[in-house]
C-alpha cells in the first residue's frame, strides 16, 4: 500500500484543524453561556464554581470571555 504524499496529507488535516478550531470555538460560546445560565440560578460565579467542581477564576473568566451577557 502506497502512502498518499504529504501534501495531500497535511491539506486534509489541515482542513480538519479548521473544523475542529471553529467548532471548538462554538461551544466555548455555548458552556460561556451555560455558565451565566448557573450564575443567574444560584447567584454567583463562586456557587457555579463550587457546584461544578472548578475554581472560580476559570468559571468567571469563561463567564466574561465567551458568554453574550
């Protein structure tokens, strides 16, 4: 079996790359929500964070980062 040639290969993962990145940035925007879902629920970036599990630095931050509130 003959491998296909490495630009063929890079292209293809290439493209996927790309898909990968904007789907990735999708629910980025999607958990940015979810979270200022929780906090408007329980009150605070800190009940979300101990809720979940997390610190509150990377609920906040993801809070204010990729949620449209």
């Amino acid at each position: 079996m003959t491998e296909e040639p490495w630009r063929v290969r890079f292209q293809r993962e290439d493209e996927l790359v790309e898909q990968l990145q904007s789907q990735l940035a999708e629910a980025l925007k999607r958990r940015g929500k979810a979270l200022a879902d929780g906090k408007k629920e329980l009150g605070s970036s800190y009940a979300v964070a101990k809720d979940r599990g997390r610190s509150y630095t990377v609920i906040n931050d993801a809070i204010k980062k990729y949620s449209t509130e």
